[in-house]
C-alpha cells in the first residue's frame, strides 16, 4: 500500500475494532509501546516476524532519562538490577601523553534519581520488558509477519501472516518499531534517506584475561583510529566499538571472519594493552549511516525507533531514543481518547513535531562526533589530540556530558513556543525538575504515573489547594511546601502552578489554573457544548 502524504484521520469513536493497537516490532521500543498500551487501558497486539528473540546485544546503555521513563512504568528497579553503572570514562588522544578521567558517578548531575550511565545488555532490557508485558495481560506474537496496510478512516486493516495461516486484523492504530528496514515505513511510502559515513565499525564482545578496572570505560583515538572498550555487567566481559579502515575480509562473502587473535592485535595496536582475548560471544561489522525519516506519521499510523531514525553507536543512544518515542506517543494516544477531535488532532500532532524535531539535530550531532573521531587524516587526528583533553578535563564540560548523554536536557520548548510560557523560571516543554524531598524520595515520586497532574510550590503561608474545586478541572493536585525540597532553585519563588505532561514534562506555568486550563487542558466536557461535528479528517 502506497499512501500519499496526508495527516488528516477521521476520530469514529464508535467504529468497532479488533484491537486498539498494533504494534509492529518486538524490540525494545515496540515491547514498550505495547506494555504502555495495556497499563493506560487499551487493547494491543504485538508481532514479530523473528521466531525469537535475539541471544545478543547490540545497545548496551539505558541513560538516566530512559530510566525514569521505566520508572514511570514501574520497572525501573528490575532494569538497574540487571545492569551495572559506569563509574568512569577514560579517554585517551594520540599525539597527548594526558588521560582524561571523567568521574561518571561523581559529577553534579544534579536532579535525577539515576545519577549514572547504566550498563545493560539489550537482551536483557527487553527480558525485563517482556516479563513487564505478561504481567500487563500481554504477550509477543512471534514468526507473524505484516504483509499490508490499509487506511480505513476510523481504523487500519492489517494483514498478517503467521504459521497459522493469514488474518485480517482492524486496528484504531498502528505503531512501526519495525526497525531500520521498517516494513510499516515501506508500506506508507515513508522515506528515510540513509547517509554513508563512510566509517566501518567492529562490533564485538568478548572476554579479557587482564585486570583491567571492571566498571570503567575506555577511550582511545589512536593514530590507527578510534577503539571504544565498554564493560558489561558479566565479569571480565567487555564490548569492543572500533572504527575499521576497511571491512575484515569474509569467508563465501558471508559473515566476517573476527576471531579472539584478531581482536587481540587491533587492541594491542591501538591501545598497549595485551588484553588476553577469548570466549567471543558475539561480533557485528557494519558500515555506519545515518539518516532521519522524512516523517514520523501517517494519519492512525506511527512511526518509532529505528524505524523512524538510524544513527551512530557512539554515545548509546538509539535503544534510549526509541523507548522515549514509544513513552512519548502512547501517552498522547491514551489522553486523546474522548477529546474532540480538533483537540486530539493537536496532541497527537506532537509526537512528530517534538520527537522528530529532536531525532534530526540528535543525529546530526552524533554523526559529526563520529565524523571527527573517525577522520582519517593524521593532522585532524593531531589537532583532536591536542584540544579534546584541554577540554574535557574542564568540570562544567564533564557535568554538562553527563546529562546530555543521559539525555535529561533534553528539550522540546522549541516546538511549545507558540503556547503560553511564563516569566517563573520554568519553560513549556521542559523536563519538570526533579529535586530530593527532606522526607525522602522526590518530585516525581509524589506525581501520579498516568494522566497530567497540577504541581503547586508553596511557601509556608501558602493555603494547601483544595483539589476539589472547579478551577483543577479534575486533574490531580500535588502540593509541596518549598522548604521540603532540598534543593528549590527550580522552582523559584511565585512559580505558581505547573501543569505536568504524563511523562514528567512541562505543559503549562501559570499564576494560577484558570491561566492555563483552557489553553492547554482542553476537556471534552468543555468541548462538547460547541456541538461542532467531528471534522477532523479536513482539518490537517
């Protein structure tokens, strides 16, 4: 199915469906787009045209804000539990004698409760979210594949095909988690235009003989390139990212030939350590390219993941930037229910503006990095050596690594800035700070896990909110005593109130709700006495 490029979708509330949603794709991002489907209400099928789940890893970090999406869904201990945090990262540059430190779990990274890059498999992520899936009432449907799409106004018509045959299945919508090679984008007529980086990459992980510190990561831009050694949390095993100047050669033109002596050398080479290579569990040679899908949506069709982006595994951000896209979109579709349909044409017009809008520079970002780490020039590679220490040695550089690869400032004020913003301190489309309380816990932990919510900041005198009242429209009320943080400068004095997003960010400051409520809490009660017919699908 070709689809041309349209946005528009007609709501058809009543229209009878198979399932609320089809998710497309067991990974990561798919397996938490399902399991958020089923906590916020909604029906769901998952399929997976693998006959199982992968025994290997290719992510191997989950950031900070990754974490608290997880602990939004209530799995963030069973995730930390089975990874281990980085507790430094060493870097080295050719032509500087000086090593760089970076002190990962010592830095001021300020309001979060997962203060670390964590160390995690991916196979074992999605263990985790899998188990989280079965518990929800859900289950992956594996060797079932997606043959084709067809847009129905309230619904999608997929076709499937699995062992049993082929089925016919009606969906409200469905979400792409499909990967790379993302059959959904295909059958939607999506472009996602890939760019060479002319970089070749050795994946590998292995296990090492030498006593090299367990928790720490190392770098090095050698003169024969970059070699990247992460720590994995079984002991003594590590993956390997290191930038080939050409592919290995292969045997029968199949899989290239990387055993434990060849890795050995290239370490050796690079690095000076006798590394003591074996027990190679798992290798994977690639040419790298980047690109950005062209969009994210087609009306009651989505996009997600890698399916949506594919970037460099420099900086571990993929699986991250996947699972946030799922956060990010199945909140909006589970608020959209019983909006009018101008109302949910706007929130669901936000995924593609906010996660798009911050796919395109993330890539783009990564992908010079991996330009400059991998020049193949010896005088870029001098003049690197020469600067990269100078810089990264300075602590404001080291603080501000730390939270932008942990992906917690990330920002989408850009795309809020036709809404209302606030002289307060605090921005539309900000992560909500997130400071300890004296008591214990923090912000978040006081903050319901579905739905938006009202934060109020109060001083002493400040009269405790009666969330009884019109003016909350129903809409929980958290009230904090500013003395109970211990850390208040995010929140100065006269902030008013906050109107929190479900997933912990900022949709509205005001002095008070009535400021805010109809600008950016529009509720179908309110709504519906303009007895305006659903007219939607002429509206996008």
């Amino acid at each position: 199915m070709s689809m041309r490029h349209r946005h528009a979708i007609s709501s058809a509330p009543n229209v009878e469906v198979d399932v609320d949603v089809l998710v497309v794709g067991a990974g990561p991002t798919g397996l938490v787009a399902a399991a958020e489907a089923l906590r916020l209400g909604m029906s769901v099928r998952i399929v997976e045209r693998r006959s199982t789940r992968g025994a290997f890893s290719k992510a191997l970090v989950v950031h900070a804000r990754t974490l608290e999406v997880f602990d939004t869904m209530g799995i963030a201990p069973e995730v930390r539990a089975v990874g281990a945090p980085f507790a430094a990262l060493n870097a080295r540059f050719a032509g500087s004698r000086r090593r760089v430190r970076i002190d990962l779990l010592g830095l001021p990274w300020e309001d979060t409760a997962y203060p670390y890059w964590l160390s995690v498999p991916q196979y074992d992520t999605e263990r985790v979210l899998e188990a989280h899936l079965v518990r929800l009432g859900g289950s992956v449907e594996w060797s079932c594949a997606l043959r084709s799409l067809r847009e129905l106004g309230g619904f999608v018509e997929a076709e499937l095909q699995s062992d049993g045959g082929t089925e016919t299945v009606r969906a409200r919508w469905v979400i792409g988690c499909d990967g790379g090679r993302s059959t959904v984008r295909d059958l939607v007529g999506v472009t996602l235009r890939r760019t060479g980086a002319g970089a070749t990459f050795l994946l590998a992980d292995v296990k090492t003989t030498t006593d090299l510190v367990e928790d720490e990561g190392h770098l090095y831009l050698a003169r024969q390139g970059l070699i990247i050694l992460v720590p994995m949390p079984e002991p003594r095993r590590w993956r390997l990212i290191a930038h080939m100047r050409a592919s290995l050669p292969s045997e029968d033109g199949d899989a290239p030939v990387i055993d434990a002596a060849g890795i050995d050398a290239l370490i050796l080479e690079r690095t000076g350590i006798e590394f003591g290579s074996h027990d190679v569990s798992w290798t994977s040679q690639f040419d790298l390219t980047h690109g950005v899908a062209d969009r994210f949506r087609e009306s009651r069709i989505f996009l997600a993941g890698d399916a949506a982006h594919i970037h460099s595994p420099v900086g571990g951000q993929g699986l991250n930037t996947g699972v946030q896209d799922a956060h990010n979109l199945l909140w909006r579709i589970a608020e959209s229910r019983g909006l009018p349909p101008w109302s949910a044409k706007a929130l669901l017009d936000g995924y593609e503006s906010e996660r798009r809008g911050t796919a395109v520079p993330m890539v783009r970002g990564v992908a010079r990095m991996t330009a400059v780490m991998t020049a193949r020039r010896w005088p870029i590679r001098q003049v690197l050596g020469l600067l990269a220490p100078r810089i990264l040695s300075r602590p404001g550089v080291q603080a501000k690594l730390g939270r932008d690869v942990g992906m917690l400032n990330l920002s989408y004020a850009g795309a809020a800035r036709a809404q209302r913003t606030s002289g307060h301190g605090l921005r539309v489309g900000c992560r909500l700070p997130n400071p300890e309380m004296v008591s214990g816990g923090r912000i978040f932990d006081r903050l319901p896990t579905t739905g938006y919510s009202w934060l109020v900041v109060g001083d002493d005198d400040a009269p405790e909110p009666d969330p009884s009242a019109m003016c909350w429209r129903g809409v929980p009320v958290v009230f904090v005593l500013r003395r109970n943080l211990r850390d208040s400068s995010g929140y100065p004095r006269g902030a008013g109130v906050v109107l929190v997003r479900p997933d912990r960010y900022i949709a509205g400051v005001g002095d008070d709700p009535a400021s805010l409520a109809d600008d950016v809490l529009p509720s179908a009660e309110s709504m519906d006495t303009a007895g305006i017919d659903d007219r939607l699908g002429a509206q996008r």
